[in-house]
C-alpha cells in the first residue's frame, strides 16, 4: 500500500484552491459538496467556473496566495497553468502545515485524489496511487454500474437507527452480525423499492431477535471455504462473502496472500501448516480447534486450497463438527486438477483423446499408496495425480513396471493459476528427470495422457515465460 486511503471531514473549514481553469474548478466543486469554505486564488476563472461561481461558501480572491492566506486551511489544492506557480502554492501550504494536492504532479502532493463514486453518505474511492489514473477511472466506471444509486438511501436508512441499535444491542460483535444479516437481506430489498415503512418493521423484529440472542449467548458456525488453486479470481462470490464475516480463519501453506487479502481484516488468523510430513498442527487437533472456536461464538473459516472434498480432508475436518451438533457450511472451490490443466492449456477430457478423468493421490502416509492399476491404466483416459511431486521417481517406475507405455505423454504443473507457473511435458519415461532439472518445489499436478500433446495448441496462460517446456513431437497413438 503506497498511501493511506482517509476520509477527511472538511464541513465547514476553509479549503484553498489555486488557479482558474477546469482541474481547479473540480477541486473547489468537490470541497464545496464535501461543505468546506473555499477560498479561489485566480486572476480569472474559465467556463468552468458557472455551476459554482455565485455558490455562498466560494469567495474568489483575484491574485496569487500568500503566506498568510494559508493560516487555519484544512487542505489546499494547487492547479495553476505554470509549473511555476504550481510549486510556490505547494510550498506555502507545506511551509504552513496545510496538506496539499498538485494536479498531475506526484512529487508535490502530500495526498491524492482518487476517482470517486458518490452514493452520499456513502462513497467509494478509487485510487492507482497516481501510477494510471486513467485505470482508477475505468475501475469507477465500472462500480458506477455496480452499486445503484439506492444504496445511498441504504445508508441513510441505517444512520437512522445506528444510535437505537448502540443502546440496545451491548456487544460491538452482537452488532456487527446483525447490521451484516439486515444489510444483506430482505431488508435492503426494502429499502431500494423505497417500502421503508415495512422495512423499518423488519429492523425492529430483526433488533429484537438480535437482543435476545446476545442474552442466550452468541451461535457459533464453521465456515469450510475452498480457496481454489491460488489464481483469488477463481474465488466464487459465496466464498468471498462468508471470507468477509469471519472473526478467525484457519488456513495452510496452499492459501497465498492474494486470497488471504480477502478475508476481512479484522479476523484473527491462525496458520495451521499442512506441509508435507510437517504438520504445524495434526489433523485432530485442527478438527479440535474448529469446534472449540465454533462453541465459543466465533464465525470461524477454514480456508482451504482447492477443493476441500477433493483430497483436501475436509470431510475429516467436518465430522467432529457434526458429532457436536456446530452448524457449519461447504463451499466448494476449484480443485487443483481442473484449475492446473486449464492454465497450463491442457484439457482434462476431449473427444479425440479422453472420455473420462480419473483423480488419485499418489502420496500416502509412507510413501507411495497402494493405488487401483487396473483403474489407471485404461486407454483414452486421462489420469491426474495430487501430491506426487515428491516420489515422482517411484511413481513412474510403477508406472512402467506395471505395463504402461513408457511414451505416454505427461505434464507436470507447478504453481499452477499463480503469476510463478512453470510447467515442464516429457513422457512416463524422462519427466521426472526433466523436473528434477527444472528444479521443481512443488506444489505441483500431475497429469498424465494424451490430451497433454494438445498443449501446444492451447497454452494461453502466461505465453513465453515457460523454460521448462519440452512439448511431445506428433500425435501419440498408444495407450497408457
């Protein structure tokens, strides 16, 4: 974060601005929306001045600033033609103590203006920390087109029973769950249709169930959240709305920073490991801990990479939960082979190679697993393996061993979805040597079957960047 994004209260205090033309006469527009005093330093004002020349808290002063003029200003502004001009109005404000803006000139502001949406009293600002303006209008836009003008009625609503809601309801957390559940509910439907008498009804019922619940004590519920392969785009909308009403979440090595940004800022977090044969915390007391946060009121999330039903353990996780009668909910996320293969541009199923996918993992408590061959090996099937990065060797070995082509083509896909994808393609025969090359960490999926050579074809995610490639030659024909 290069700046601190504030919203400063200028109601009633002096704002200077400095210059004549359009960028000016958008910075005292603002100031005077916002209800500041405006004090307009230009020899002449443009066109652009007519909305709000005759305002009552505009006073135009028809020469440059000087020292003194500075005194008691909450912010200034500097918009002047010259460069010139530009720096001296900085250095009067800076010298005074006033924070203060310079039109398309970074280095002499001591804050920015972000683009804005205005739903008052609500308002979202935009900002790229003045690296490309134009793409912090271009995101506006498009949350013009996202929050309909009612949510500023939405918000006034609210503030018209925020202080009833403080004297009845005692706990800052009592009062979060329940402006959460109004605000994202029937209620708001309320409003927008502009019913407010039923939904100020439906507040009063919704206040008085809240009160009753914070006297019986608050319900705790568990979260299990599949995160997805790490792309946070690939995040569905329902994992990122119980991601922003969790007080704690509990994640692992698979979950990058790119999602935990997602989680609401507030919820205490708490690493629970999960690398392999190094867990900071066994899968019992994972299970443990779930339910102990659950049954002391807590909204707790589990946050999970990929898909938590998909070797993720999540239903391991969950069973305790059920025995204790906590409510809990599943959100299924993209699993590793679907999310993996589609980055590094190789279908999981096609009709010329593939009519059906088989998932396995490779990796068992010690060592390789024990795993169905005969369910493996069969022709026009691609197979996608979790968590065998690390016996590699030993799996494509038993591969061959148990009679599959030493020539069918695999990939092997490490960091998949995330900005460090790598993938290196071979055969059964060499691709463990060409990952050991590659110096591959993991994590990493394996996918093993014809449907690889179309790699060539369809690679879209990250083109060029990958030196490990080493595509199959012609169209392979045999069978695993």
């Amino acid at each position: 974060m290069d700046y601190l994004p504030i919203f400063r209260d200028v109601s009633g205090r002096t704002v200077i601005v400095a210059g004549g033309g359009a960028v000016a006469a958008r910075r005292a527009e603002l100031a005077l929306r916002a209800g500041a005093r405006v004090r307009l330093f230009a020899r002449e004002l443009g066109d652009d001045f007519q909305t709000i020349r005759d305002h009552p808290r505009l006073e135009h002063i028809p020469h440059c600033p000087g020292q003194g003029d500075f005194e008691g200003a909450a912010l200034a502004y500097a918009a002047c033609k010259r460069e010139a001009d530009d720096r001296h109005v900085a250095a009067l404000a800076r010298a005074a103590g006033v924070p203060v803006n310079t039109a398309d000139r970074p280095e002499l502001c001591d804050f920015i203006m972000p683009s804005i949406v205005d739903r008052a009293p609500m308002i979202v600002a935009v900002s790229s920390s003045g690296a490309s303006p134009i793409l912090a209008r271009m995101i506006r836009a498009r949350l013009e087109t996202m929050l309909p003008s009612a949510y500023g009625k939405l918000a006034k609503f609210a503030g018209d029973f925020r202080e009833k809601v403080m004297a009845r309801l005692k706990s800052a957390e009592t009062r979060r769950r329940f402006w959460e559940r109004t605000l994202d509910g029937p209620l708001a439907t309320l409003v927008f249709s502009g019913d407010e008498e039923a939904a100020a009804a439906l507040m009063a019922r919704e206040l008085d169930a809240a009160e009753a619940e914070e006297k019986t004590g608050i319900a705790g519920e568990v979260y299990l959240v599949g995160a997805g392969p790490g792309d946070p785009d690939l995040i569905t909308f329902k994992a990122l709305r119980l991601m922003q009403r969790a007080d704690v979440v509990l994640y692992d090595r698979l979950v990058g920073e790119g999602i935990l940004n997602l989680v609401r800022r507030e919820a205490e977090r708490i690493y629970v490991g999960k690398k392999p044969d190094d867990h900071t915390l066994p899968q019992e007391d994972i299970s443990a801990l779930l339910a102990r946060l659950a049954r002391e009121g807590r909204r707790v999330l589990r946050l999970k990479g990929g898909d938590p039903f998909i070797f993720g353990r999540g239903g391991e996780e969950i069973e305790r939960l059920a025995e204790e009668r906590i409510p809990f909910q599943v959100v299924p996320g993209v699993t590793a082979a679907s999310g993996c293969s589609a980055y590094a541009g190789i279908p999981l199923t096609h009709r010329d190679h593939a009519q059906s996918c088989l998932f396995v993992t490779a990796h068992g408590r010690n060592g390789l697993v024990d795993l169905d061959w005969s369910q493996i090996l069969r022709p026009r099937q691609t197979v996608a393996v979790y968590m065998g990065l690390r016996i590699l060797p030993d799996l494509t070995a038993a591969f061959i061993g148990r009679g599959a082509n030493p020539d069918m083509p695999v990939a092997v896909v490490e960091k998949g979805t995330r900005p460090g994808q790598r993938v290196a393609s071979g055969t059964i025969a060499n691709i463990a040597r060409k990952v050991k090359e590659a110096g591959f960490t993991g994590p990493a999926m394996i996918i093993i079957g014809t449907v690889v050579t179309l790699r060539g074809k369809l690679s879209w995610y990250l083109p060029g960047e990958d030196s490990t490639e080493t595509r199959p030659e012609g169209r392979f024909t045999g069978s695993i």
